[in-house]
C-alpha cells in the first residue's frame, strides 16, 4: 500500500521544481521551459491523488493506475537529482578544481552541452509517460482535493514519556491483575531452595499490555523489597545465549560499564558464564524475560541452567509471551492468562486518549453513543482503544467519529484476535507526509531501539522530509513529524533527552509498517528467497540472508541498510554489486563490517547521501575518491580504530551537514574540514593520539560537537567567534580531560557562547560543574550529567539558570544533595535522577527531605536503579 504516500512524493517534486536555486539553474543549462512542462503536468496530477488514495482499496484498476504513477515519480526523482548533481560538480569544479579537472571534466558526459542533450532526453521521456499515464486516469472520474486536510492534533507528549516503568495513573483496568502476579511473585513456595527457581509467565495476545502489566509490577514498592536485585531483559524474536546472558550481566549491574552486543564470537563464553555467576550469586532477585518467542526447550534449558547456579532462594523468572506453548514449557506454575479489558475500563482508556481533560467527554454528549461503538470493535484490546482514542483527539465533528466506527475496514477477513484494522485505521488518517516517515519504520527489526538522529539521517538521505520553514532547520522538522507520531501512539517507551529522542514501535505496530511499506521496502531475512524488482529499500535482519539476494533484475534500489552490523560480510563484493546494479543508491550503512580496503568505485555512487562504515575494526584507509560523492550529507568512519587519516580532498565534500571520525591522527586536517560549509554537527571518537582539538579553527555553520573516548584529549577550547552557532555539546569518556581549562578563555570572550544542551558522561575527573557553565545561564535548556563518580555536588548558581527546562542525573552515587534554590529554576519541567541511591532516597517524592525543593516541577521520575533492556 506505498501508493498511500503518493501525494507525497507529488508535492515533494513540485515543490524542487518550483524552488528559487533549481528555476536558476534550469536556465543555466537551458533546461528550464522542459522543467516548467513537467511541473505543470505534476500539479494536474497531483490534484486528484488524495481522491485516488481514498478510493483504491475497492479498486484494483485504481490501484494499478497508482502504482504506475508512482513509478513514473520515482524516475522524474532520479531525474532531478541527475541534474542537481551536475550543479554541485560545476561548483566544486570551480572551488577547488585544478586545471586538469577542468580538462576531464569537458571530455566527460558532464560536459555543459552533452549533459544538456541527455537531460533534455531523460525529461521529455519522463514527460511522456507522465502524460500517458495522467490521460489513463481520466477515465476514474476524480475529483480535485489539493490540500491535504489530514492532520495531527498534537496532546501535551511530555506526560507520556517511557521512565523506565509506568505510574499508576497510566495503567486502566490492571489493579487486579498487578495484585495477583505480585502475589505469586511473593510467594514462599515449600519447594525453594538453593536449586530451584520459581518462573511465572504472563500470556495473553497481542496488543493485551503484558509488558505494560509486567512493568506495572516491577516497579511496585513491595518488589523492592522483596527482591534485592531486579533485572529486566527485552528477549524478543532472537534467542541467543551469548545476547541474553550479557543483557543480565548488564542489567545486573548499572554502575558497570555495558558489555556490548556485538562481536559476539571475540567474547569467551566462559568468561561470560563466570561473570553472570558473581552478579547473581547468593542473591535473590527478580528476572523479567519480556517479549519471548523462542520454543526450543533446549535453548530455554541451557539459559535456566546458567541463571540458576548459585541462586538465592525466593528467586523469581517473570516471563510475557503471545503463546500458550512457550509459557508451558517455561513456566514452574500455571500461567496467568491476561484477560481483555472491560467494556468500562475500555471507555476509561479511550476517554483518557481522545480527550484533553478528564470529564471533557460530558460537553460531547453526542459523541459518547458513538465513541461506545468505536471501542466496542476494539474488543477490549488497550492498543486498539490507545490507538483509536489517540485518532481522535481534539475531534469534536460526529461525521468524523461516524467514519471510523462505520468504516469499511472493520469488515475486512483478518485472522482471530487481529488488531490490525484498527492500527490501519489510524494510520490511513495520517497526513502524506507522516505515512512516508512511517513506512520506514519497516526497514528497522522489531524490538529496535530507535534514536531520532538515526531517523532524521534515513528522512533526510531519503528526501521524505517537507522543506523547513523559515528560522526552522531539518531537525526541527524530524522532532514535529516524532511528535505527532506520538500523539497517535505509534511510538511508546519514548524518551525525550533534550534534543534527542529515544523510542520503540509495538510489535504490531511493525507489523503495520511492513503491510504499508510491502511495495517499496523490504527487510530481508532467511525466509526471503528473492528480492521483487519495485522494491526500492532494503534492510538485512541477517548478513547470512544477503548470500543470494541480490539476483533482482531491480536496478532501483535506493537504499542499503544492515541495522544489527555487517560483521563477516563481504564488503567488497556488495560494494561491486551496489556500483554496477544500484546506482541511484541514497542510503549505504556498512556498519560493524570487517573489510580492510574500500573499492574506489564507491565514488561513482553520485546519489549517494548517507554512508556509514562505523565500529570497523580493520580498516586503515579510505579511498580518496570517496570525496566525489558531492551529495554526500551524512558521513560515519566513527570507531573505525585502526583508520590512519581521513582522505584527501575532504573540502569537496560540499553538502556534508554530519560527519563522525575515528582516526589516528594527532591533528584533523582542519584545512579541508573547515571548508565543509555546511557542516552542523561533528562528532569525534576514540581518537587517541589527540592532546587538544581546534584552537583557532572556525566552523561557522557547526551547531552540535560530540566528543567521546578521547584519552589523551587535554583541552579543548570553544569560542563564539570560532563556534558561533553551536548549541549541543557532549563530551563523553574524556578522563583527562580537564574542563577548567576553558576558564581563562572564556574570561576573555565577549559575548558568550550560547549553549542550549549540555551532556557530561563518563568523568571520573569531574568533582564540581566547571565554572564556565554558568556563562550559559541565558541560553541552556537541558544538562544530562551521567556516570560522573566523583562529582560531589551540584552549585548554588546552577539556580540561577533560569532557561533550564530539562535536568537528568544519572549514576553519580556521591552525589547526594541539590542545590538550596534549586526551586528558583521556575521554567525546569522535567527532573530525572536515577542510579544516585542517596540523592534518591532524600528525593522520594512526598517524603523525601528534598522533595518541597522540587515539587513544583512538573514532570519527576526518580529511581534508584536503571533498567536496561
């Protein structure tokens, strides 16, 4: 159902057409009368797709008719994006270009006069089918629609933000169901001993709220007590030993570092055994296995028999899964099947959703007869309701709420206990541009830890995001698009740190993704035997599954994506493949790869936006030709360890906004770097030979630094002069580097920098915030200050930052008081403090000593431990 986002695609391309730098550069190349026809045809077009997407379902000609056209869209997108790299080619060519450039650049097809005959060939062929294809649609008999008046009335998301468990008054209808899980897992069996260990699970479908339940009870007082440690591990499709046992170590044990997930077959099994055993020997604890798929009795045995060893007794496994099987074969007890929720506590959940206020509902009488209906066909499922309530926010018009209860869709065949209707629903009332974003959700495994700058690199590589609007950047546009997918509860266990978001989709809310997104991508696993020609984005679940896939006559294939790391893949002979098939390719992640070299073929892949060779280990070069890529936007070579130097030629990189770099260098080439005028957001790792980073250097345009795991940094010196757009700082596993070393410089610097988000992680080093922090008071809205063992206490003038809107504390276990007039920050509205056991305990809300310093804030989570999942 990709022709769901058609209007889209239509308005994206008149939109290019009718911007002010491709009109100029059409007359340049005397193109301009060809583009003015072809957006002529596009807005007739486009001018009855939003009655076309409305009318296909019960059409199979209609749909066709759609799939063709957005064909023909497609191809005028490659088009155009053939003629703006010719635009960036002559730019560079006259930046940087030497004589001999200019030479090879007239004997090549981009020479002015043959580029010029080849495109005017390409659009009138475009134009062609264009008009063939819009006279077939005549016969439909459409009707013009040229606003899409579907919109996202967005709820105040701050209440719904993922704190690691779930308050009380989230949770409708679960009070019983809390009550007797907590009484089993309280439980004193006669059968406990050292041997034994108690596992409970929780069954029920899809859609029900057993991770919400599980959750519900975690996070219980009396939990606490009764279980010294708890541990909460997201299992889902992949049961892998290795993966779970380090997921316990990891959540056995917050204060250490996390082990990573990754290079799986470098990690000693047996290492990993003996450590899981020191975590959890003598302990009683309570283990949550979330999400459990696996029915292999032997690998569900060697796990137990791993966990056991040693256990304290009274130790208990809480265990939520979809299938009556695996909870028999886990299970110690009789499962406790999680029921529906009651008609009454399902009207509860939709008022709570679809209104602002709680007992709005009574100055609508006339929507409640309806609204009964519509939760009646959720069939007491809370992610239907959820989904449903969320639809309809903040509409008042009965013929709106008539049209989702009496839709069509609820009398389509689905299989027993499907939800999908309903999330179908939901999502065909997205506005265009959402349903885009949305799909590519699909490209992501289910259980997938999303974060918002990975997101916004796809939207952006891939050209699904609308123009920002004046005074607005691209990320300002990713951040409206999250929030209103979050408004209609397509994201959960959301996380909003400032100016990064963190998030999951439901696992049937990935199932919607695929069904919409089933023409265009495609995330391929062992079960794909071939790739269909139309698709256009793959992703691999599985680098074993990329063996045989690439026999597609395909050529379009825009995007390449292998989200848990290529690790073992043969690199060079994808890369072939992508150069002589894929050469309209936007998106190439080659993550976790072991390659040692890179073809220089890859800078024939002139349409490329976003390339990533992060956490490679091996290699020790690139290719010089990479600098060719002139659309290049998005850069990773992060972790990269054994990477010697950056490539010559860097500065041609002209469009590139962010670059990530893992280098051996003493020095960055700041000579090409600070050429990249468009570069916004530079992200430095693990570069270890570096004593000091910049000095002098300016970067006019960069708004975020990052930089992490620098060992030998010392300092590094920030000035508004040389840095005056920058707004993000993060510095991360810098151990010496010493903060207090900018104190002179900033003493001298007037005006200041204006820093929005600050995040220090990882400083054994620092005791107290460095002073030229305060120089920020203006100006800073969020301060994440995580795993800083030695920091003692936060200043008296942190009050004084009156901008201050977010404040995140975590694993800093001596500090252990707040400022006296910390409730002097009257604009802070989110507190979150976890993993600091004293600060915790005086911050306990009602009763701790400090609680009447922060009541006033609106939003306060405190915890003493963090779950990891």
């Amino acid at each position: 159902m990709a022709e769901s986002f058609i209007f889209s695609i239509a308005e994206s391309l008149i939109t290019k057409l009718a911007s002010h730098a491709f009109q100029e550069a059409s007359r340049v190349v005397g193109l301009y009368d060809h583009l003015r026809d072809l957006k002529k045809t596009l807005s007739l077009v486009k001018a009855v797709l939003l009655d076309a997407e409305q009318k296909q379902e019960h059409n199979h000609v209609l749909r066709e008719w759609l799939r063709q056209l957005k064909s023909v869209f497609y191809d005028a997108q490659d088009v155009l994006d053939e003629f703006e790299c010719q635009t960036l080619r002559k730019q560079v060519l006259k930046d940087h270009g030497t004589i001999k450039d200019q030479v090879s650049h007239f004997f090549s097809s981009s020479n002015p006069l043959v580029f010029r005959s080849k495109m005017a060939q390409q659009i009138k062929d475009v134009s062609k089918r264009l008009d063939k294809v819009a006279a077939d649609g005549q016969k439909f008999g459409l009707r013009i629609i040229d606003v899409d008046t579907r919109v996202v009335h967005k709820r105040d998301t701050s209440r719904m933000t993922h704190s690691g468990g779930v308050s009380d008054s989230d949770v409708i209808g679960r009070e019983h169901d809390k009550e007797k899980i907590i009484e089993l897992l309280m439980q004193q069996n006669p059968n406990d001993d050292d041997k034994s260990l108690s596992v409970i699970p929780i069954v029920g479908i899809g859609g029900l709220g057993k991770t919400t339940v599980a959750k519900f009870v975690f996070n219980d007082k009396r939990i606490d007590g009764c279980f010294p440690l708890k541990m909460w591990v997201c299992v889902s499709d992949d049961f892998d030993i290795n993966q779970l046992i380090i997921k316990i170590i990891n959540s056995a044990n917050v204060d250490d570092a996390p082990l990573r997930q990754q290079n799986l077959d470098m990690v000693d099994l047996e290492q990993l055994q003996n450590q899981l055993r020191s975590r959890l020997a003598g302990k009683k604890f309570l283990l949550v296995l979330d999400d459990v798929w696996n029915d292999d009795r032997v690998k569900w045995i060697e796990l137990r028999n791993l966990i056991k060893v040693g256990v304290a007794p009274g130790s208990k496994i809480l265990v939520t899964t979809r299938i009556d099987s695996i909870a028999s074969m886990m299970g110690t007890v009789a499962s406790y099947k999680l029921q529906r929720l009651s008609p009454e506590n399902s009207w509860s959940l939709f008022v709570k959703w679809a209104f602002k206020n709680e007992g709005e509902e009574e100055k609508h009488p006339h929507l409640v007869n309806i609204g009964e209906g519509i939760v009646n066909k959720c069939k007491g499922v809370p992610l239907a309701v959820r989904t449903l309530g969320s639809l309809l926010f903040s509409k008042f018009e009965a013929n709106e709420w008539e049209y989702v209860r009496d839709n069509e869709i609820w009398n389509l065949p689905q299989n027993k206990d499907d939800i999908l209707p309903a999330l179908k629903l939901s999502y065909d009332f997205l506005p265009s541009y959402l349903r885009q974003c949305f799909a590519l959700f699909s490209l992501y495994p289910k259980d997938y830890e999303f974060h918002s700058v990975e997101v916004a690199r796809l939207w952006e590589a891939l050209g699904v995001l609308a123009p920002p609007r004046k005074n607005e950047t691209p990320k300002d546009v990713v951040i409206q698009y999250l929030d209103e997918l979050l408004s209609r509860s397509f994201l959960q266990d959301f996380v909003n740190l400032g100016t990064i978001y963190q998030f999951k989709i439901h696992d049937l809310v990935h199932d919607l993704a695929l069904f919409v997104a089933k023409d265009d991508c495609l995330l391929v696993n062992s079960h794909v035997q071939n790739i269909p020609e139309n698709i256009r984005h793959l992703s691999f679940a599985e680098f074993s599954s990329l063996g045989n896939s690439f026999t597609s006559k395909s050529v379009a294939v825009r995007s390449i994506m292998i989200p848990n790391g290529a690790e073992g893949a043969n690199v060079e002979a994808l890369l072939n493949t992508c150069v002589s098939k894929f050469k309209l390719l936007r998106v190439l992640d080659l993550r976790d790869s072991t390659c040692k070299t890179l073809s220089r073929s890859i800078g024939k892949l002139k349409h490329l936006r976003s390339f990533s060779i992060q956490n490679n280990p091996n290699i020790k070069r690139l290719p010089n030709s990479i600098c060719k890529l002139q659309n290049l936007q998005f850069l990773s070579v992060l972790r990269c360890k054994e990477l010697e130097a950056l490539p010559k030629g860097f500065r041609k990189l002209i469009c590139l906004r962010h670059l990530g770099i893992t280098t051996k260098q003493p020095v960055l080439p700041y000579t090409e770097i600070t050429n990249l005028i468009s570069l916004e957001l530079l992200s430095i790792q693990s570069c270890h030979n570096m004593e000091s980073i910049f000095g002098g250097v300016k970067f006019p345009a960069l708004k975020a630094l990052n930089v992490a795991a620098c060992h030998s940094l010392k300092s590094l010196p920030l000035d508004v002069i040389n840095f005056p757009e920058l707004e993000t700082l993060t510095v991360k596993d810098c151990v010496n580097l010493d903060l207090d070393l900018w104190k002179e410089h900033h003493e001298e610097q007037n005006p200041k920098l204006r820093l929005k988000y600050v995040a220090f992680w990882g400083l054994p080093q620092l005791v107290a915030l460095p002073q030229w922090l305060q120089e920020t008071a203006n100006s800073l809205r969020t301060l994440i200050i995580s795993d800083c063992d030695n920091l003692e206490m936060l200043p008296e003038w942190l009050s004084t930052m009156t901008n201050l809107k977010v404040l995140l504390i975590y694993g800093c276990p001596k500090l252990i008081s707040l400022p006296d007039n910390i409730h002097h920050l009257t604009a802070l509205e989110r507190l979150h403090i976890y993993g600091c056991h004293q600060l915790c305990e005086k911050c306990e809300p009602h009763v701790g000593e400090f609680w009447s310093k922060i009541s006033h804030i609106k939003h306060v989570f405190i915890e003493r431990r963090i779950r990891i999942c």
